[in-house]
C-alpha cells in the first residue's frame, strides 16, 4: 500500500475543510478526487504530502519521496528546463552529493525523453508553451524517482488536444514508475482517461466512492449532478479552500 488516509480532518478557522476523509491507493494506481471548488480537493493534496499538517487522523506512506506536481507547472523562470529538473539532485541535502554532474546531465535526458521533450534542457519556461511547460513539471516530479504522485489540476488551462497528451502522460507515467498516483481534477475526460478509482467530496466529505465507469452511471446523486454539471441538485458551490 503506497497512499493510506485514515479519519483525516482539517479545520481552518470555523470551516471544516476536511471532515473525515477516508481511502487507500495501491502501488501502480490512479486514484482521481473530484468535487466543486472549495470540497476540501487540493487541501488533502498538501496534507499528503505535508505541506500543511491535519488536525487529526493518519497518512500513512511506503518509504520514498512524494512527489507534487503543481497547478501551474511551478518552474523557475530564471533556471533553464535542465536546471529547473535536477533542482532536488542539487538541493536536496540527501541527494547533493550523490550523482556526480555527467549523471546529473544523463538522468535529466532520461526524464526528458520519458515527457515527449527530448532535447530541450537550454531552454527556458519562457520560450516553451504551458503543455511543454507541464512535460517539464512532469520530468521534475520523476527525478526523484518517488513512490508516489500528486497532481493538482493537472490539465488547468490547457486546450483539449494538450490535455489529452497530459492525460496520456500521467497514464505512461504510472506504468513507467508503478507509482501510487493521486489526481485532483474537475475535467471528466481526466477521471476518465487517467483514473481507476475515483472519490468525490462534497463540503469536505466523500459523497461518492467507486471506478470511473460506476461514476458516469449517475445511480448517486452527488455524480449525477457533477457529471451533467447540473444547478440543481444536492451540492451548492461554496468558497474555495
């Protein structure tokens, strides 16, 4: 078992943001979590991987790095596609001393070819397009070579024909690594390309538990209305988290 949540609860202020959460994610899974903005989505995300830490509750991890893969790429805009990959083998202190620079070099080739994007380690984000610039994220994410990995909206922004491909590549990534992968999203074509699980909350609580094909049969209330993106129905937008 690579990702376990147990009882997980997250409080900021008066609000409640993550009310008991519960769910297990196997080695060489993809688990999608789902829900209106402000559903507690991207809070369990930095839970996991300890960014901020639960009020209550346990998260339990195989040894190995967690590896997050941001909304917006997140890269340095001042470091080239080479230097913005090995930033962990450079930085780290755990890693700094442990490749010398032609690996350094090798294995950042490797993660590239691995995206789609070999050969582009001069360039920087400013001169590739927001898909090439989250292949880039993607390489950076791997280069740890993480038991695990999170992705916040990883298609946000992007036109459909790059989110296929992005799609495509979280997908050849979890076969490539057989990492426990956990994708926050709200696109359908995501849950359904990528995921085989998918939990959905609703005001920080799950509401929906099961694979992609049970969700899109709508027999739930809460899926029925987030599949056919409905007003009505049980759920009302609140504020984000």
């Amino acid at each position: 078992m690579s990702i376990e949540v147990k009882n997980l609860i997250k409080t900021f202020g008066e609000k409640r943001v993550v009310n008991d959460v519960s769910f297990k994610v196997n080695n060489g899974e993809t688990l999608a979590i789902v829900g209106f903005s402000g559903s507690g989505k991207s809070t369990i995300l930095k839970l996991i991987c300890g960014l901020i830490e639960a009020d209550s509750g346990e998260i339990i991890t195989s040894e190995g790095d967690i590896a997050m893969v941001f909304q917006y790429s997140a890269l340095f805009d001042s470091l080239n596609v080479a230097d913005n990959i090995a930033f962990a083998l450079h930085e780290r202190k755990d890693l700094r001393n442990k490749y010398t620079e032609k690996e350094i070099k090798n294995i950042v080739a490797e993660k590239l070819e691995l995206v789609g994007l070999k050969g582009i380690e001069k360039k920087f984000p400013s001169e590739l397009s927001g898909g090439m610039q989250k292949r880039v994220s993607f390489a950076r994410a791997i280069v740890t070579e993480p038991n695990s990995i999170l992705y916040d909206e990883p298609t946000a922004g992007l036109d459909p024909i790059s989110s296929t491909l992005i799609e495509d590549y979280i997908v050849r990534l979890k076969d490539e690594t057989n990492a426990a992968s956990v994708v926050v999203t709200h696109q359908m074509s995501t849950i359904t390309r990528t995921a085989n699980r998918v939990i959905m909350l609703y005001d920080g609580k799950v509401v929906f538990e099961g694979t992609p094909e049970e969700m899109l049969k709508q027999d739930n209330e809460y899926t029925k209305q987030f599949v056919t993106a409905s007003l009505e129905g049980p759920m009302q937008m609140i504020s984000e988290n």
